[in-house]
C-alpha cells in the first residue's frame, strides 16, 4: 500500500489532465482520443499506469474537458481538427514509457473506457458537425440508400 499511494499522487488525475489540456494540445488530444475510442476491438489488456478508478475518473474529466472544448469550438477549429485525424492509420502509437501513452494505450485496450469517451465526446461532435454543415447531404443520401429501408 505504501508504494501505490506515491504512485498515486505522482500520476493524478487532475495532474494528466493538467499536463494534456493546453488549448493548443487540445485537438491534437480530441484526434488521438477520437482514433483510439474508434479503433479496432480490443487486444489483449496490458498493465494501466493508474489503478483502474483512477484510470475511469481520469478518462471522464479529460472527456469532460474534450467535450466541452468541442461545443465551445468554432466551425474552423473544428473544421482544422478534422483536418489533423489520420486517414491512412500513420499515427504513431504513443510512446508507453510517457504516463499520457500510457494512458492512451490503456485506452485504446479497454471497451469500457472507449465507450466513456464516445458518450461523452461523441454527442458534442456530431453536434458541431451538424451545425457547422460538416455531413454533406450526399454522404446522408449514399448511406441511407445502403440501409434496408426502415420506414
């Protein structure tokens, strides 16, 4: 117990979050959060560098803080982080020495905490999107005509 409580105070949340929140960091954070809570299933789970409450409390505040980034955003800045997601899966993984790779490796591993940021970054996004204009009608059009008709 003695050697988990310096640990613990080492790699707080509010020191990640801390550490990772500068408003120029922040699209680069929402890209990496958005391509690792989409990325492929699960692997096998490696070891978290925060004990796994403090891993959930720490994924929700900086979600929190994505969020709330996001519905604050303008179109441009949304329109520019968009712009900075890879496409061709280039991203470097993370560096897992680093507590932020750590944490986005521990991320990108686990379900549940994937599905903490897509509830609660995913809403104000596609919120944006669609009042910044960001689904053209033709991508609604292509994929509603590859749906079984549900009306």
């Amino acid at each position: 117990m003695l050697q988990i409580a310096p640990a613990c105070r080492k790699h707080s949340p509010s020191r990640i979050v801390g550490i990772g929140l500068s408003i120029g960091s922040l699209p680069l954070l929402v890209g990496a959060l958005m391509t690792l809570g989409m990325s492929q299933p699960a692997r096998a789970q490696t070891a978290s560098p925060l004990p796994p409450d403090m891993m959930k409390t720490t994924v929700q505040q900086v979600s929190d803080s994505l969020a709330k980034y996001v519905s604050g955003a303008s179109c441009t800045d949304i329109a520019q982080l968009i712009k900075m997601l890879p496409t061709n899966g280039s991203n470097p993984s993370p560096d897992p020495n680093s507590i932020i790779g750590a944490v986005m490796l521990s991320i990108k591993n686990s379900p549940d905490l994937q599905s903490i940021i897509a509830s609660r970054v995913g809403p104000p996004l596609i919120g944006k999107a669609i009042e910044c204009n960001m689904i053209p009608p033709e991508l609604l059009l292509k994929v509603m005509s590859q749906q079984p008709s549900a009306l």
